[in-house]
DNA sequence: CGATTGTTTCAGTCTTGACAGAAACAAGTG
DNA sequence: CACTTGTTTCTGTCAAGACTGAAACAATCG
C-alpha cells in the first residue's frame, strides 16, 4: 500500500531506498500492528514510515507515500505528538515542517504500558476496599493486586534499564 | 451500572457481598479499562463480576447482575473462554452451567502480552531486512529490535517469576 | 415423547470512530 | 495588500463491530 511517486518536481534526497517491496511490508505492518493495539492503522503507518525514512518527513510527503489524505495525516501526527512518539524538526531554509521519530518514542512506548498498569492496580485496590475481610474474593483481588505490582515493578525496571542501556557499554 | 435484582426464586447463596457500591464501581470500571485495550466493555465487566463473585456464576445470573443481553453473555463469555481467562466448572445438581476467573487468567494475559511483543520483534526483524548496510534507518530499527528484544526478555522473566510465585514461601 | 429450561446462533440495529474533501486559517512573499 | 503555499479544522460518509431479540438448537424431566 505505500507507493513512492513522491520527488515530483523535487531535489530533496529520496525518502526511502533499499529493498521498497519489504518496507512497504515493514510499514504495512506497523499500521497493522498498531490497530490491533487500538492506535489508527495509519498512525502506526506513520511511525513505519519514519522509522525507514532516510530523512526526516513532511506531512506531504507522508500523504503521498503512505496515500492518505492530508487531513487524515494531520489528525494522526497530532496525537503522535501529543504521545511524544514524533517531534517535528525545523529543517534549515525549508517552509514546510518535518517530522522524525522521537528519541525517547520508545521510552514512552514503556512508559505508557507502566501508566496502564498503575491505572490496573488502582482498580484493584479499589475494589479490594468493597470486600468484607473474610470474603471469599478478597484472595482472588489479592492475587490481582500483586500481579500489577509485580508487572508494575518489572516495568519500572525495564525503564531504567532502557534509559541506562547506553552508558557501561562494556 | 449493576443491578442486583436477582436471587429472583432462588435459594442459592448469595453473589455479592460487601459494599455493592464499590463492588459495582469496580465491575464498571474492568470494563472501561478493558475496553480500552480492545476488549469488550462486557468482557471486562464479566471478569470484574468474576473476581468479586463470592461463588461462581451463571450465565443467566450475569445477564441479571450486568443488564445485558443472554446473547452479548454468551458471545463475550465464549471469547474468554478461548483466551484462557474463564473457566467453566460443573455445580453438583445444577442444570445451568457456572463460570469462574481461570486459575491462569493473569498467567495468560502475561502470555499475551508476550506474544505481542514477539510479533513486533519479527517485522523489526523483517524492516530491517529491507535495509542496505550503511542506511541512516538502519540505527533506528537495530534500535527497536534491542528494544523489543530486551522487553521480551523482561516479559519471560516476569512469567518465570509468576509461575514460580508460590514455591519458595520463605 | 411432548414440554420446559437453558444455551447458542443469526439477522438486524445502532454506535463509534476513522477517513476524505472542502473550507477556513496562517504565514510568508512579491 | 493581494497571492501563493502550507496546515488545521470541520462536516459528512462509511465501515466495523458491539449489542439485542428472536429463532434454532439441546438436553432434561415429567
């Protein structure tokens, strides 16, 4: 679904180069991906386009590779934004903005999964209260409860571990 | 959005017990979570009434409780009973079936989220296929494969950990 | 072997939200 | 200060799928 009929009437560095046919694929399958975790397939089309652009991308070109609408890809860019998952870069003597992954995109990828979590374990704790002491369910909430914690834990410390991954290289 | 009217010409224990405020608030808000994630908000709310149940439940007492349709019930159960989060069990005497949070429900939804995981690793995997040796993309999608990598890691630790979560009490 | 009770399947309705196209808006340039 | 270019907002259309009620199906009991 991504076809490159962009550089019309351009002199800017191609966008994509390498193999296209797998990363159509690649891109095809982010948006794919994406929608089954409830992200509008053509913003995770977006995050595959940038991911293999060579450069960063304007909304133009975006509409033209991935062949959406610009309105549509507006909407999108903004909630990819909005979750700190792209950035726009202001390319020296260009009109039009440009947009690259984050850096931190997939920082924030975990750190949304921690949030879900917490919001999980507060449910649970929550629910716990409404439960008498000997009620049968309170064991089952426990277990629910000390799962969250324990996912939540796990995610704390793979975030620390991803934000330390450059230093002590060896 | 849970009303407790049934019981209706019944001798059987009672479902719900506690403060049925909070226990409702609790039903309520598993499924605006789960929905958030894709699921159902009746899925959702079938397991939150399964956690906080003190016995296991019918479908017919489901239907009751959570004002929804036999259909939307059947549907919803059948789903989770696929995904392993439901399981049914067989009352001596009864006639109607009775349904219970499977023992492996959490184990599962960490078996889930391993395998969404897994999927994204394969199409960094396959992107980065697409691109030659020297591409400036290349970086970015070693980068999301560390990432995948290292989350997937952390998933089949913390699936370890939970398997193993009784053994070893002291 | 009807009749009753419980469960699943089916067809239709309704809601949600993604997307497109057009209009409105900004900003920069001659 | 018009005019061009680029971006966002708005409105309408469309598709997906959640949910319901009714019909079909099972199974059990008198």
């Amino acid at each position: 679904m991504v076809s490159d009929e962009a550089d019309s009437g351009s002199d800017s560095p191609p966008l994509l180069s390498g193999d296209s046919e797998a990363l159509s694929q690649f891109i095809e399958n982010m948006g794919l991906y994406f929608e089954d975790y409830g992200i509008p397939r053509i913003g995770g089309r977006i995050l595959g386009l940038l991911l293999v652009a060579r450069r960063p991308v304007s909304p133009e070109e975006m509409s033209e590779v991935l062949q959406v609408s610009r309105s549509s890809i507006s909407t999108n860019l903004r909630s990819l934004l909005m979750a700190g998952l792209v950035e726009r870069v202001s390319l020296p003597g260009e009109r039009s903005d440009y947009y690259v992954i984050s850096e931190e995109a997939w920082e924030r990828s975990l750190e949304m999964r921690l949030e879900g979590i917490q919001a999980l374990r507060e449910i649970a704790e929550e629910g716990l209260q409404g439960l008498d002491a000997g009620h049968p369910a309170r064991q089952r909430l426990e277990e629910m409860l000390s799962w969250t914690a324990m996912v939540e834990d796990a995610y704390r410390k793979l975030l620390e571990a991803w934000q330390s991954r450059k230093e002590v290289p060896a």
